[in-house]
C-alpha cells in the first residue's frame, strides 16, 4: 500500500522532480514539471506535498480557479501520485495568519522540503519576491502508486 511516506521517499531519489497535474477551464489536463516535498501544513499540521510555483504560471491560473492538483514522484519504475485540494499562498494569494515574514519563512521551508540548498538566503528570499512566488500544497485525499 502507498502513503505519503513512500511519496516522500521517491523525492530524494531525482532532486525532487515530480510531474504535477492540473484541470484547465475546458476539462484538459495541463502537466508539468517541478520540485516538490513533503512538510507539514503550517495550518493544520498535516503532512502535505508542497511546491514554489513562480507567479503569473498557467499552474496558478488553474489552481485558482480549479483548486485540485495531482502530484507524482518517481525513481526509475518506482512511483507514487499524491491528490487533493490545494492551499494557495503568496503575494498574490493571501493567507489569514500568515504575514510577509512568514510567507517568506514557508517558501524556504518548501525548498528544503523538497531537497533544495541555498548560498545565499537573502538572494533566495529577493528573488521569490521579485517572481511573485506562491506556496501550493496539496493535502492528499488518495495517494496510490507502486513504491
């Protein structure tokens, strides 16, 4: 059987590179390629599949209005697919309890998360302001997959 854990086991093994799903205004799927890991809801505390999505993206206009995302990880043969609602927050997407300072802490929360290291933190923090970056998590309803 495939949980979270196992989704969080495959992130280590390709930098965190999963394909991520989803539903455009006419019903077509729109996937794509980012990094993801798994954290805990700042919210509920809940482990949740969480990615930095660069602002302006076809993703968020999706998100926004279509709020559901599919997220696979996989290594080699070895995979797992993680769906659910999404929580949105950033600059443009607004969230109760979670100011600019804390938003600025759960974006590097999120890189970590998905095995990302920095140099540079403050050029990091610069240049998701200036990306107008957003957190997407996705609190998985099913997770399946053959990990």
């Amino acid at each position: 059987m495939t949980d979270l854990a196992d989704f969080a086991a495959l992130i280590g093994g390709d930098h965190g590179l999963c394909v991520v799903s989803t539903a455009r205004a006419d019903g077509t799927v729109q996937s794509t390629l980012v990094n993801a890991g798994v954290l805990n809801h700042p919210e509920t505390g809940e482990p949740v599949v969480g990615m930095v999505i660069r602002g302006g993206t076809r993703k968020l206009v999706n998100l926004r209005a279509r709020p559901r995302m599919t997220a696979v990880a996989r290594v080699g043969w070895r995979w797992a697919a993680a769906e659910g609602p999404v929580w949105i927050c950033g600059p443009d997407d607004p969230a109760p309890g979670i100011d600019a300072e804390r938003l600025r802490v759960l974006l590097r929360e999120v890189f970590t998360a998905a095995g990302g290291t920095h140099d540079d933190w403050d050029e990091y923090d610069r240049v998701m302001a200036a990306d107008r970056r957003a957190v997407v998590l996705v609190t998985p309803e099913r997770v399946y997959g053959n990990s």
